[in-house]
C-alpha cells in the first residue's frame, strides 16, 4: 500500500462479495455488524463507481483518501 501498488492479489470486487456474504450471514442470525456494513460501503462506492473491482482490495485505501 506505502508504494501504492494496487495491481491485482485479491480483487476488491471479490473482498466486496465476501462482505455482503458476511453481512447476510449476520443479518440471518440477528446480528448486528455495523462496521462491517460501513466498510461494504466504501468498498461499494469503490467498486461500483470509482472502477476498482480489478485493483488489489488495499485500493480502499486510495477510496479513504478521497474522504474528506
């Protein structure tokens, strides 16, 4: 991440898919995961909008610096 390396290792469309299993999975049994939820959002944002499903998952950390 420190060299901004982001070349594919595990694909943040795929890290985007765990999180809605995971977030499915606790909606299921009553839990309630609310930093996971919001975490599956940015990676929402970057995957849906911004066109990083093919970049390494660490390229949220690009998406967080966009935050302002």
């Amino acid at each position: 991440m420190v060299k901004g390396d982001f070349q594919p290792g595990g694909r943040s469309a795929a890290q985007l898919k765990d999180l809605r299993n995971a977030l499915n999975t606790a909606a299921e049994t009553g839990l309630v995961l609310p930093l996971a939820q919001t975490v599956t959002e940015g990676f929402a944002d970057l995957v849906d909008h911004k066109g990083g499903g093919d970049l390494d998952h660490a390229a949220y950390y690009l998406w967080l610096k966009g935050i302002t």
